[in-house]
C-alpha cells in the first residue's frame, strides 16, 4: 500500500508539471484563500485576546473569591455576603502558586452630587496599592490615580464625569443607603477621570479607596476578593486548586469566564462568522479545483484508456487523481500558511487603525494573531477542500469504458 501510494505520488507529481500553468493557478486558488483565513480569523483572535484581557484587566481579574450564593442573590443584598477583612484563606490565596495579587473589593451604589447636578453611580471600593497589577488596562484620561486605601478621593469613568461637569480636583459628594438601611453621605476630591474599552461602564463607574467605601456603607470586610494570575491559561488550574484549599461552604470560586457575558456572546457570534467563512472558501476551492480536475481528465481520456487497457485497476486510476488534488492541497497549503503568516506578521507590526467600535470611547490599533491551532485548521481545510474537489472528477475518469476511451479525439 505505501509502496502504491509512492508510486503513484511520483506519477502525480510529473502529471503536475505537464501543464505548469494551469497547476500554479490551482496553488495559488488554495494558497489565497487560506492567505484571507489566516488574516480575516487572526484578526478576530486578535479582537478576542484584546476584548479578554481588557475584561480581565479593567474589571474582572482572572478569579472572583466570594461567599456562596453571592452572584445569584448579591445585587439585591450585597452586604449579606461580606468576606472578612482578614483571614487565613486570603493569605492563603496570595500564596497560591500562580498568583500575581489578591485585592479586595467592595461594591456599593448611590448617588453623586456636584452643584446642583446629581446622578446614579455604580461604585467600587478598592485596594489601590494591591489594584496596579489588576487595573494596568484602565487609562486615566486626567488627574491622578489613587495611591492609598484611607484617601478622601475618587476615581470616575469618563461618562460620568462628563454628567456632572467635574474635572480632577473638583469636590463631589456620595450619598448612599448603608447596609441597615439608613442614609450616609461623604465628601471627597475628584482625583482622576479614566477611561476603558467600555463606554457603558465609564458612564456609570465610580472607584473609591475601600476605607472610605466602607466609611460610606458602615461595613466591614468586602464583597470579593480579586485574584490576578501570572497568564489568563492558567485560570483553570488555579481555580481547580483553590476550590480545593477553600471550604466550599464559605467561599465560593468564580473565573472570569463565568462572569464576562458580553464577552462569551461576541466570541459565539465571531465564531460562526469565521466558521461561515470557513464553508465559504471551501466551497470555492471545492469549486475552482474541480473545474480544473475536469478539464485535465477530459484531456488525458486516452491515456486514460490506455492505462486501463493494459490492466489497471479502477481503483488505481481513482487514487491516482485523488492524489494530485491531494498534493494541490498540499503546496497551496503550505504557501499559503507562510504568505499568510509572513503578511500578519508585517501588518501587525505596522498595526490596523481602528476607529472607536460600537461601546467603546476611543479608537486602537489592531494587529493579527495566527496561532498554530488556526494554521493547522488552515491547512486542513486545504487539503480536505482540494480532495473534495477531486472526488468527481476522479470517479468519472475511473468508470471511463476503455473502448471509448481510447476511441476520444479520433
């Protein structure tokens, strides 16, 4: 079987080169479109690695710590499920091999005030000496970042200081319901504006140092514990971990993947468009090589019978096409996976301005990502496509009647 299957690679190969013209423009065909899968999808995985880490920088972090029932039933009552402020599991966590930082967070809601302007907030208490190394993808359009936890100043997303006129420097005032129930209210400087890759959350985000949230609701403790790790792959296996080392009963461990909805829903929806895609450039290989096939079997009909005359099988004829639609595939493939990957390379490099997308406040610059999971998906859609392609082809010339055969173009 190898033996046949060299042979009749050898055959193909000479086959090939008998009309040079017509097998380069077969290569080429495959080569461009795996060249526009590789550069269409390695813009996507670029978008999507962008989108995760921006999500996991600016708001989420690789893991949530919690107390259970918390993502179902905190919104309504959040203070119901406060982790303690100190304790031998968080120190336990900052220990856990992967972890770049912990940092506690308290969320809380009101209202802020400048003048007579007042409007609806959604805020977070912070650790900012532990939040660096989590909120590195939040950017401040002016004024400072906080610098410690008892500091009498806020951080406001873009949107919101827009709403209430404020520029850094400013006096604002927070007015919130505690958590028995009652109304507080504090005062503090407008340290910053920042911005992020959501305009939905700048209008409405408020960042506090966490003592003076906890000043504001009369709480102790926090809402979540924020966990940052050494790279996003490993959130699985840390969280697997500290599901282990933590009492299921008191905490709860929630990877960003279960919290980043808008997230999971572009991923979901940029799949099947590259999938699409996908079916797309197919079907035109598919197309164009059989084609191709067609006209080369319908010119080599009596060498066709000729060989059959002598005593080859059909089986053989068969293969011996399947293999030179396989080997299109093969050097259309391979070309186009170096072309493809030499081209995003050199435009990221250069880098894609982008304008602000939908829900976002400022533009970027994009790059493409071709990762070896797309060149190997790449290539086999080069090769399954080209064979597809010369299935027809290479069962008519193998059910050819010799006398006919041998009879064409007399």
């Amino acid at each position: 079987m190898v033996g046949f299957l060299v042979i009749d690679s050898r055959i193909a190969a000479r086959n090939l080169m008998r009309n040079k013209g017509r097998t380069l423009v077969s290569v080429l065909t495959v080569a461009t479109g795996i060249i526009a899968f590789l550069l269409a999808g390695g813009f996507i995985e670029w978008v999507f690695e962008s989108m995760r880490e921006a999500t996991i920088r600016w708001q989420l972090g690789h893991i949530q710590v919690v107390k259970p029932d918390y993502m179902k039933k905190g919104i309504a009552d959040p203070y119901r499920f406060l982790l303690p402020e100190q304790s031998a599991e968080f120190e336990t966590i900052r220990n856990a091999k992967g972890v770049v930082s912990i940092s506690q967070r308290l969320a809380f809601s009101g209202l802020v005030s400048h003048g007579e302007t007042t409007v609806g907030f959604l805020g977070e208490g912070i650790e900012p000496e532990r939040e660096v190394a989590i909120s590195d993808e939040i950017n401040r359009s002016s004024g400072n970042t906080l610098t410690r936890s008892d500091e009498k100043a806020a951080l406001l997303g873009e949107g919101l200081a827009k709403n209430l006129g404020v520029v850094p420097g400013d006096d604002i005032v927070l007015l919130a319901t505690t958590s028995s129930g009652s109304p507080n209210a504090i005062e503090v400087k407008v340290a910053g504006i920042f911005f992020t890759a959501s305009k939905e959350f700048d209008d409405n985000a408020l960042r506090l140092p966490i003592d003076m949230a906890r000043k504001l609701m009369r709480v102790e403790g926090s809402t979540a514990w924020v966990v940052m790790l050494d790279r996003t792959d490993l959130t699985a296996t840390a969280v697997r971990d500290l599901r282990t080392v933590l009492p299921p009963q008191k905490f709860e461990v929630v990877p960003w993947t279960d919290l980043a909805d808008f997230y999971n829903k572009t991923v979901v929806l940029y799949r099947r468009q590259i999938n699409l895609m996908k079916y797309i450039i197919a079907i035109l290989i598919v197309l164009t090589i059989s084609n191709t096939q067609t006209i080369t079997v319908y010119e080599r009909t009596t060498e066709i019978g000729t060989i059959m005359a002598i005593g080859q099988r059909n089986s053989r004829v068969l293969g011996a096409f399947l293999v030179e639609g396989g080997m299109i595939g093969v050097f259309g493939g391979v070309l186009g996976l170096a072309l493809g990957y030499l081209m995003a390379t050199i435009v990221s490099a250069i880098g894609i301005p982008m304008p602000p997308a939908p829900g976002m406040t400022t533009g970027f610059t994009a790059g493409i990502i071709v990762t070896s999971e797309m060149m190997i998906d790449a290539f086999l859609l080069a090769l399954v496509a080209t064979l597809l392609a010369s299935v027809l082809p290479a069962w008519r010339a193998s059910r050819m009647k010799v006398v006919d055969a041998l009879r064409c173009n007399q």
